[in-house]
C-alpha cells in the first residue's frame, strides 16, 4: 500500500474529546499539539503555504486544557487489489 498525507487527530479539551482530520505533507507528536491547538481555537490556523507564526508547545497546550494527544495515518486504499 501507498502512503497517505491524510491524517487523524484525537485529543481532549477539558476532559470532551475531540477529533478532527487534517491533510499535511508530514506529522509528528509536536505538529499534533500544535494542530489540536488549532483546532481548539488556542492557536490560529495558518494560511496554506505559510508556517505558522508561532507554534504552541504541548506544555503551553496542556495550560488551556488540551490532553492526550494522539494522531494516526489513515489508511491508503489500493484500488487495484483483487
């Protein structure tokens, strides 16, 4: 299977769970942090094409509540399988 740049994020917002599904080039736990921050309404989301102005840190993330952070690839379909 091919990868995919579509990924799944899950968090929790003062203990209210949340997830959301971002496409980016690539993911790892600090861009998780800072798009659940996003997606919160913590951080503001970026332009396309533009880093962001400043990134927030799972520490400053967890100081607004933000927790458990966890993010995954979705899976690629082959539509060539038999």
């Amino acid at each position: 299977m091919r990868s995919t740049d579509i990924f799944v994020i899950e968090y929790k917002h003062h203990d209210q769970p949340k997830s959301f599904v971002i496409r980016a080039k690539s993911m790892r736990n600090a861009d998780a942090w800072h798009w659940a921050s996003c997606d919160a309404g913590i951080a503001p989301i970026p332009k396309p094409g533009k880093p962001p102005l400043k990134v927030v840190s799972k520490p400053q993330a967890e100081r607004y509540g933000i927790t458990e952070v966890k993010w995954r690839e979705t899976a690629a379909l082959d539509w060539t399988e038999a």
